[in-house]
C-alpha cells in the first residue's frame, strides 16, 4: 500500500466535532452497526466518510489533499 504524501493534510480538512464523528462512525463500521443497533450510518457520517474517502484516495495518488474542495 503506498504511504500518503502528507502527514495531517487529510485530518485538517475536518473540524475535531467531524474527526470525533469519523472516529465513531469507524468503529461502528467495523463493529457491525451503530451504537443504537442499526445497521446503517446517518447522512453526516456518510457525508463525512464520503470527504474523507475521497481526501484519501487524493494522497494516495500523490496529490496535496489540502488543494481539494471536499465541502459543499
């Protein structure tokens, strides 16, 4: 796997109440479902995991993420 190009460049397109949500909506992901028991994420934490997808897949292929317009 190639390694990113800058470390922090994707992390500082979110805000800490988005990075906490990202954390959470990760664990959940890997853990089978939501806290709640539902097996679907929310629009924000799709939102989220939408930008920061595309964020990384930017860094992976050599570009700044930073450049990028993730945000509506």
């Amino acid at each position: 796997m190639p390694r990113p190009t800058r470390g922090g460049a994707i992390a500082g397109a979110f805000t800490p109440a988005e990075l906490e949500c990202l954390v959470r909506t990760a664990g959940e992901t890997v853990g089978g479902g939501n806290a709640l028991g539902h097996g679907t994420l929310s629009a924000r934490q799709r939102e989220l995991a939408e930008r920061a997808y595309a964020l990384l897949m930017a860094d992976l292929a050599g570009q700044d993420p930073s450049t990028l317009r993730t945000r509506p």
